[in-house]
C-alpha cells in the first residue's frame, strides 16, 4: 500500500502548513482481521484553532469500500443485539460475507478498469 501526502496551502494561522501529523497506519487490507475485516485505519494529529489557543487532536480515519463499510455496520449493529456473544455459526457467516463484499470490490475495480483504462500509480 502507499500513502500519498499532499501538503494543503496555508491559510494565516500560526501553524506551519503540513502541520497533520500521521500518528499511526493499520493495514487491514494487507493483514486482514481474522473475521475478515478489511480496510486501512490511520490516526493523525491535527491543529484545532481555538479562539485563544491551538489544540492537537487526534483523529481516526477509517478507509474502506463501500460494501466493507456495509459489512462492518452490520457487523457492529450485529454485536451490539448479541452483547458480544455472537453465536459461531453467525461469526462465520460473517466472515464469508467480508469474503463475498471483497470479491465484489475486486469485480468492480476491474470493471472500473475495463471502462476506464488501467490505472498507473
């Protein structure tokens, strides 16, 4: 996976401009969950303007397709009903449907390519 970084004007604060600071990367596309979760979680540190002073936050980010962010909403609502004790049988069927929602990203990504041209990075 790369991390493309693009530094965005500054606009009159005190702070430098690429002043967002990566703090983490979790690469779930290239080590998914063993449920099947995939996606790519990165946390950054950013300058929030205050009237009086600048706070860091830090701020997660969650990427992911729009089928995977179907499966983990339905995953969360999911273990929420059970309390977290989700039946096996449930679990697996789970993990085939990040399987299934994978597949269709990869379908859809070459259809993408098909009408589009190959993407060069």
């Amino acid at each position: 996976m790369q991390l493309h970084v693009r530094r965005l004007p500054h606009h009159g604060h005190d702070h430098a401009p690429g002043d967002v600071t990566v703090v983490e990367i979790e690469d779930y596309i290239a080590e998914p969950k063993p449920n099947g979760y995939r996606s790519v979680h990165v946390i950054v540190e950013i300058p929030v303007f205050m009237s009086d002073r600048v706070e860091s936050v830090y701020v997660e980010l969650q990427i992911r397709t729009v089928a995977m962010d179907f499966w983990a909403s339905l995953e969360h609502k999911i273990y929420y009903k059970h309390d977290r004790a989700v039946p096996d049988e449930l679990r697996e069927e789970l993990r085939i449907a990040a399987e299934t929602a994978r597949d269709l990203d990869l379908k859809m990504e070459a259809l993408h390519g098909r009408v589009h041209g190959a993407r060069e990075d």
